[in-house]
C-alpha cells in the first residue's frame, strides 16, 4: 500500500502506462496478423499495403519506448517480406 503522495501518484501512473503499452502492443500484433492474413490468402496488393502499415505501427512502438529496437528488428526480419 503507497503511503505518501508521490508514491500513490506513481502507482497511478504506473497502471496508466501499463493500459497504454498493452494497447500499442495489442495494436501492433493486429496489424502484423493483417500482414499475415494477406500473405495467407496470396493478395500481394493487400500485402504490400498492410506490410508498410505494420512497419509504421513498429517503429512507432519503438519510438514510444513500448518495444526494444532489437524486438523490432526480429519482427522486421520475420517471415513477412
């Protein structure tokens, strides 16, 4: 249990930030399940499109702090080209 102030408000943010990573994360992981579905059902238009859509959606995380660069590159380097 926080006890002073700066200790509840940082449990605070703490949940708050949580919510937030878990929502980048869910976010990116649909969009390379885009990338994926595309590939799958051989549409390479719907493929290309939704890969440059992931790409994005990765660096973002990235820039947000919510992914490692190295996760990012594994990701990149997956099976999705």
């Amino acid at each position: 249990m926080a006890h002073s102030k700066s200790s509840k408000k940082r449990v605070f943010i703490g949940k708050r930030n949580a919510e937030r990573n878990q929502a980048i994360r869910s976010r990116v992981k649909t969009f390379v399940k885009k990338v994926l579905a595309a590939v799958e059902a051989k549409n390479v238009d719907e493929a290309k499109t939704a890969l440059q859509v992931a790409y994005k959606e990765l660096d973002k995380a990235v820039t947000k702090g919510v992914l490692k660069k190295k996760t990012l590159f594994q990701e990149k380097n997956l099976d999705l080209h």
